[in-house]
C-alpha cells in the first residue's frame, strides 16, 4: 500500500459564513488521513505515544484549488512519498466526485518526549518497500 483514501464529510462547523469549509480544517484533514493509514497497516498513535514517540509536524503545505462546501462527500488521498530514519513526507489529495480541490504535504519528524530525533516506528518499516517510488 502506497496510499491511503479516506472519506470526510463536510460539517456545518466546519465552515465560514458562505458555507464554505474553513482553511484551517485541512490541517485536520490530512492529519485524519495520516492517522487512519497507520491504523490500516497495523499501528496506532496512540500505542506510539504510549511507547514514547512523536510525529511532529516541521513542515506543511497547502494549495486550495476549488472550494468545499458543507456536506460534501470529499475523498482524501493521503500518499506516503518517503521515509528516512527519522522523517516521513506525505502528499495529499483532496477530492470531490473528480473535482481535485486541494493538494498538501507535509513532513514529520519522529521526537521522544524530551524532543530529540529518534527512529520513525518499526511499523513504518515493516512496510516500507511498499512505499518506495516507482
């Protein structure tokens, strides 16, 4: 598995005055479709956590290119591009129907709890061949 998809409605709360989803979901979007592809190939933030480790965000990107609006049925995309030692860089897409309506990206950084660089999880690597480019 290279990538993950993940259904989102859109909720009323989650937009601005014109029923418009807000810019500052996306974030939370992507985070969900991270989340979920890691729940999918065997792991959990939270058992992470538990054990000591963190995914810390150090860089994300974000391009709108058509508007959400409440209630829509949006289809994300989240693609793992790559993953060294301590990083992991994921793209994303953001759809409605075949309408693309934002891209992402972003890049983590694996932290103990005092916030140094350690090793991305063992369950990242069980799977990684499947990630490489191609």
């Amino acid at each position: 598995m290279k990538h993950f998809d993940l259904d989102i409605r859109v909720r009323y709360c989650e937009t601005d005055a014109m029923g418009v989803l807000h810019h500052s979901h996306y974030v939370n979007y992507f985070e969900m479709g991270r989340t979920e592809m890691l729940r999918n190939i065997g792991g959990s933030y939270r058992q992470m956590e538990e054990s000591g480790l963190f995914l810390m965000i150090v860089k994300f990107e974000c391009t709108y290119k058509a508007p959400a609006h409440y209630d829509d049925l949006l289809q994300l995309r989240t693609i793992l591009k790559r993953i060294t030692p301590a990083k992991m860089e994921h793209d994303y897409e953001l759809y409605r129907d075949d309408d693309l309506l934002a891209t992402g990206r972003t890049i983590l950084a694996c932290v103990d709890k005092e916030g140094m660089v350690r090793r991305v999880p063992d369950v990242y690597r069980i799977v990684e061949s499947d990630f490489e480019e191609q």
